[in-house]
C-alpha cells in the first residue's frame, strides 16, 4: 500500500466519462479538480454532474446533505499545472489518441507529486506506452471505466509492464471505495479484457454476414431473442460508430495477426460515410429510431457460434495469464450485459463442444482464427469439459 492516501485526485478531460469519473470520486470524499480547455466545457460538466446527483437524491440512493458535500468538492479549472501540483492521483480521460495522453503524461510526471498515481482511463491503448512517458512506469496504471462511469458497476485495472504490485493495490482499493467491481488485466494486451472478447464477437460476426452465412437481421434476432443479449451485434456496433469499431478491429489484427484477421465488410461502410447511429445509418437505418429487429428470424442463426469464438479468446487470455475465467465472466456480464460469461457458457455446453465447433469451422474455413486455444485442448485431455465433469474454466461441486 501507499503512505499516500487519495485524498486529492485530479481528472483531466471534462466529456462524459471525465465528468462520470469526477462525480464518483466527489461522492467518495476525493478532493476533486476537473480539468478541461475551456470554461464553457466546464460549466457543462458540473450541470450534469449537479443533474447526475440531484437524480440520486430523487431516487433515494443519497442523503441531500451528501449531494451537496460531493459538489462543495468538486472544482474545476483551464490550468492543468495547477490541478497536478497537489494530486495524489491522476485519471486522464481524453480522446484515444496515443501520442496526445504520451504528452499529457509526460506533463503530469513533471508536474505532480512524486508520490501521485497516474491513471488513464482508455479502453484499448497500451499502459506500458503511456509509462515510458514519465518516469515513475511503476505508479501508472489502466483504470478502464464503463459508460456512463456513474453507474456501470465495473472498472478494468491494468497492470502495465512496470506497474508496480503496490500500484495495484491501491487501485483495486480506490475501486471498492468508488463501488465499483473490479477486474484485474495482469497483462497490457491490446482490447484488455472486455474489449478483445467483443471485437472478437463483433469480427466473427461480421464474417459471418461477409460470408452470406446469414443476415444481419438473423444474427441480430438470434443473439437478443434467443441469447438474451441486450442489443444485436450489428445494432450495438452501430451504437458504437462503425468508424470506431474499424479502428479497434484493426489495431487488434495488428496486434494479434492472423489470429483476428478483420472482415472487411465496414469498410465500404465507413468510406461511404455510414457510420452507424451517429450519421444515421450504418447496417441499420436510424432515420426513425432503433431498428426494429424481427423475432421471427431468430432460429435462423445459432447463437453459439459466437459465444464458441468468445469462448477460444477467453481461453487465449487465460492461456497467456493475461485474466482469470472469473474476471473475464464478470466483465462481459457487468460491461457489456451479457446474460452470461463467455467461460461459463463453454462449461455449460461443454469444453469439447467448443472444441469441436472450432475444429469444423477450421475445417471449413482453415483460418488461425479458428485453430482452437492450446488451453482447451489441454482442458479437453485432462477430461476437463465443464459442468458435466465437475471442471472446467471453473469447478463445480
């Protein structure tokens, strides 16, 4: 643990992640100053930080007097050299642009007490990188908070390659104060935890469509009407921006290889202009609202095709001691809605019936994104197949 408690934190970035970040930390009886370039950006942020707090108390989940305590704590300022000089943590929660937070970085390592954590909240850039930018790689770390950071349950802590153990700590600590559950990244890979499972999910289907193996509706209805999954795969890429989604399909082909060799069906999309919910059209129109997904389609697609994909990366990030089975359930489950975890589904169908999915769909499509994990094989030999042998990602008595 630190000598250092969090008694002063800084965030840099004011957007909706920023001011969800500051809001949390002011509830937590943090100091907090909030940063952003402008006055305007600001004053936004504390309406709907005032907003946020004043719905808490509507619901009944805050005492008044604690509403206005968490606000008497919340400061904002345009100078970043005078938010950093008495921080004792630092969350930064810019825009994902590798070369802008290197630079931020660098400037709080220079700024900040030597004690002070540095933290960034991104959701896919390297951890390691952003500590090569300061000179204390030992207390900087990935504190990956979901959307809107207020009430999503879940942050992602990432250990970069220098972070140290005593570093971790004191995050995993920071984590139970805000009421969050945490989930440990031991490694720095490229999406993390959440990120690689559902770029993996996303990519096979869009392989899927790409292949004429079903449509984009027929997915969809599978994956909500019969998996129970909140929203379709092609209806939550578009959510996202399909210009995002091609970006981190190719950041992680590029990190992984022919492992996650990404489909090119958006890119005709993206240089059309059709980015999804944002531009009002991507695989689905948005012109008039949500699209409307038919039920009937739903038997037209197995959803276990996607879950036997998010079962061989689960088992990659195992393999590569990057996550534990239960973190990686816990945060498909608690970041992205899943009904259930992507290790738990395999045990429940059992390990060789992944193992034998992904053996057809390499028969048939002799990719290495399809060559089954050395772990599920070695699962598959020890006799470990999940529920129905008592063993698997997990045990069961």
């Amino acid at each position: 643990m630190t000598e250092h408690p969090l008694r002063n934190a800084t965030v840099v970035g004011a957007g909706a992640m920023g001011h969800g970040i500051a809001q949390l930390l002011a509830i937590a009886s943090k100091d907090v100053i909030l940063v952003d370039v402008s006055e305007a950006i600001l004053a936004t942020a504390r309406q709907n930080i005032q907003w946020s707090l004043r719905r808490l108390v509507e619901k009944g989940k805050m005492q008044k007097d604690q509403e206005e305590k968490a606000l008497a704590r919340l400061h904002t300022t345009t100078h970043t050299d005078l938010a950093f000089e008495r921080a004792d943590l630092v969350i930064e929660a810019v825009p994902e642009n590798l070369e802008m937070k290197k630079q931020l970085f660098a400037q709080m390592d220079k700024t900040t007490p030597k004690h002070a954590i540095l933290g960034s909240n991104t959701s896919a850039l390297s951890i390691t990188e952003l500590g090569k930018a300061t000179r204390r790689p030992d207390k900087v770390v990935g504190l990956h908070f979901f959307n809107p950071a207020q009430l999503m349950p879940l942050l992602e802590i990432i250990k970069g390659a220098q972070t140290s153990d005593a570093t971790i700590e004191v995050a995993l600590g920071l984590a139970r104060e805000l009421g969050k559950k945490p989930i440990l990244v031991n490694k720095d890979v490229r999406g993390f935890i959440v990120s690689s499972v559902l770029s993996a999910v996303f990519n096979e289907a869009f392989w899927v469509v790409w292949r004429n193996e079903a449509t984009v509706q027929e997915v969809d209805a599978a994956m909500k009407c019969k998996a129970g999954f909140p929203m379709g795969i092609f209806e939550l890429a578009d959510f996202v921006g399909l210009d995002v989604n091609s970006s981190v399909a190719k950041d992680v082909e590029g990190a992984l290889g022919a492992r996650a060799k990404a489909s090119p069906i958006m890119d005709r999309l993206v240089k059309a202009g059709k980015l999804g919910k944002k531009s009002g059209e991507g695989f689905y129109s948005w012109t008039t609202g949500r699209p409307q997904i038919p039920s009937e389609l739903a038997n037209r697609f197995d959803p276990n095709r996607l879950y036997t994909v998010a079962a061989n990366t689960s088992a990659w990030l195992v393999h590569d001691n990057v996550a534990t089975p239960a973190d990686i359930d816990t945060g498909m489950k608690l970041g992205t809605s899943w009904p259930s975890g992507p290790c738990e589904h395999a045990d429940e169908i059992g390990i060789d019936t992944v193992v034998n999915n992904l053996n057809e769909l390499h028969k048939k499509y002799p990719e290495p994104m399809y060559e089954p994990c050395p772990l599920l094989v070695e699962y598959v030999k020890n006799g470990w197949l999940g529920k129905k042998t008592g063993q698997g990602f997990h045990k069961y008595k």
